[in-house]
C-alpha cells in the first residue's frame, strides 16, 4: 500500500480559550465529543488512526464500508468517530468499543453503529495538502463528500462570529462540548496547537470519598481525588476526579487527608463497589477502581476517605452522570455539607437534535 501520507501521523491540537476569537479571517466549527481519528486510503486499503497514532480499525468495523464507499480513492482526511445515543453524542458508548474481544466489538458495531464527523484534508490523489490554507483544503473537503452518506459527515462551519456563538450555547444540548476556531489562511501542522478552541465552563460542589496516590510518589504525594454527587434516592456516585495540583500541594495533601483515612472502609458508600460489578453491562455503576478501557494494566486502585469534605471543582459537562474530562480543584467548601452535593446543583441543557446539526446545506 502507499498511502499520500505515510501514517502515523500527529493531528494538529489546538489552545484553549476563554471566548471566540474577533475579527476577520476565522472559520468556526462545532467541536465534537469522540474519538478524534485520521483517515488514510488508498484504494482499497484503509486505516484509522486514533489521536495517539494507534490503530482504530478494529474498534469501528461498521465505518469501513461506508468509508470505501464515498471517500476518494487516494487521500488522507482528519475527523472525529462519534455515536449518537438518545440524547445526543454518547462517549461512553465510544468507550465500549475499546474491548478485547472482537465478538464483543462486532455486536456493539451491529446494536449500536458509529459514524464520522469529517473536518479537514490532508492529501487528496498524490498531492499532499498540509501546506495549503485552510479555506482550500475545506472546499476540497466538501466537494469530496458531496453526495453524503448516512454516517459520514462533513462537520458544518461558519465565518459568522454570531452564528458560532449561538452554536456554542445550543449545540451543547446534542452533546457537543464547544466550538472550535480556524485561521482561514492556516496550513495543518502536525502536533501543533494551531487552532483555538472555546469549550463549556461550570463549577459544582462535590463530595470528596477517595484518593489516589501520585505515580511514583506513593504514601508520599496525593495524585488525584475521588468526587461525588449524591442522588435523589441519597447514593453517592462516583462522577470523576480532580488532579490539578502542584508537587508542593500534592505533598501538602497527604497530611491533610491523614486524619479521614481513620476508619473510612467502614461503611464507606463504595465499599460494596470493589468487585463483582459488570461495568459494560451496567455502566451506571462504574465505580472507583474499575479498569481502564484504554490500559488494562493500568492502577486505578483507591484509598478511601470518610465522606466529610466538600471542594468545589471547575468542570466543562457531563456524559450520562459523569464529568467528561477531570475537574480542577478551586478550593474547599467547609461551609456546605457533603449531603448537600446533589446533581440537582448542575445546570442541565435542553437537548437538541444531531440530525439537525449534520442535516444537508447547513
């Protein structure tokens, strides 16, 4: 085979921002919640590479196909894998698929299919387009999906500052997490934060029932903490971490959580969640501890905290009944109560239909 472009291949990133950027120039799209891959062909031959220059094929049988069937013979193209669920765009239905057994996969390919969102050209034919602006490589793009196909997209874009703000508040709801901003005049450049991306800010108040202890710094240094939110019927759920600290505020950690490690296995709320739980059949109930889908020999083992501190952390949104990415820790609360840290505290976004953001002429 001989691909345009040799993979692997880095992605071009992009640099967090606080608003959309002003002015001319920008081209804006909607960023979405997947598995960020690039797409390699050559006739017949075809290869998924993940975000970590891995290779995705068999993970998302289902998208071969549907590839072979509108993308140019020869060409290299940047995206994102996602799947739609019920009330928008489903992560931890994307986590699913990274599983060792392939009859695990091929059912999940069947019962619950993925599509591509498709957003930039790398190579079409044998000329290679990294170094082109922007604004040509998109209408490559376009021109080369014109005819559409059921779950391969081209994502929308807009120059309107305006339209992209209205995205930014609406789009949320199908499950998208921001908006992402382009120089229309910007080549791709690999590995490069390059672009500008403006993501959803929240803060919340949360229950603090565990921690782990930094890699290589055990008993000396606190990696991350557990959080929780209580729900209607009063169980505590585990919804994700905070681990942004310092290594002078990591050492400071361990001191101050010393005195609710006393006793905290008895009666802790997680404790009857160390084993025998099925986390794909039941994926409310993943708790701390729980193997990674990315690295199965991966510690996530836990130390387990009396549930009597309260921090107020800073997250972007949640999939299902979990922060997306991890939290940043803002400070203690010694003012609230852990039993006040319910889910009711979070702002919930009406939701809005994905076949409306990826309908034809958008």
């Amino acid at each position: 085979m001989s691909y345009p472009i040799a993979p692997p291949v880095e992605p071009m990133l992009a640099t967090l921002a606080c608003a959309l950027p002003e002015g001319e120039g920008w081209l804006f799209e909607p960023k979405w919640d997947g598995f960020r891959v690039l797409v390699f062909r050559d006739g017949s031959e075809l290869h998924l590479q993940s975000r970590e220059r891995r290779p995705l094929n068999r993970y998302f049988p289902e998208l071969v196909e549907p590839l072979l069937a509108h993308l140019p013979d020869r060409c290299v193209a940047d995206g994102e894998i996602v799947i739609a669920g019920e009330a928008g765009l489903d992560f931890e239905a994307l986590l699913l698929r990274i599983h060792p057994a392939a009859s695990r996969v091929k059912l999940l390919a069947q019962t619950n299919p993925s599509g591509i969102v498709l957003f930039d050209l790398l190579a079409l034919g044998d000329r290679n387009l990294q170094t082109s602006p922007l604004v040509e490589r998109r209408a490559l793009l376009e021109r080369a999906l014109a005819d559409g196909a059921p779950s391969v997209h081209v994502t929308p874009a807009t120059r309107d500052r305006d339209v992209a703000q209205d995205w930014f508040s609406r789009f949320e709801g199908a499950g998208l997490d921001g908006v992402v901003a382009k120089r229309l005049d910007s080549r791709y450049q690999p590995g490069v934060r390059a672009m500008v991306k403006v993501k959803h800010g929240r803060t919340a108040d949360c229950a603090v029932g565990g921690f782990r202890w930094y890699k290589d710094g055990k008993g000396t240094m606190v990696g991350s903490l557990l959080l929780g939110l209580y729900d209607d019927p009063g169980e505590l759920h585990h919804v994700g971490i905070c681990s942004s600290f310092t290594s002078a505020r990591r050492k400071q950690l361990v001191e101050e959580l010393a005195p609710l490690r006393q006793g905290a296995a008895d009666g802790h709320p997680w404790r009857d969640r160390a084993g025998g739980v099925d986390d794909e059949a039941r994926p409310e109930l993943r708790r701390p501890g729980a193997s990674s889908r990315w690295n199965r020999t991966r510690d996530l083992s836990w130390e387990p905290l009396r549930v009597e501190r309260v921090c107020e952390v800073a997250y972007d949104h949640l999939q299902g009944n979990r922060f997306r990415h991890a939290t940043r820790f803002l400070r203690w609360r010694p003012d609230r109560s852990p039993r006040d840290c319910r889910y009711d505290q979070l702002e919930v976004t009406p939701p809005y239909e994905l076949s409306r953001i990826l309908s034809p002429g958008r």
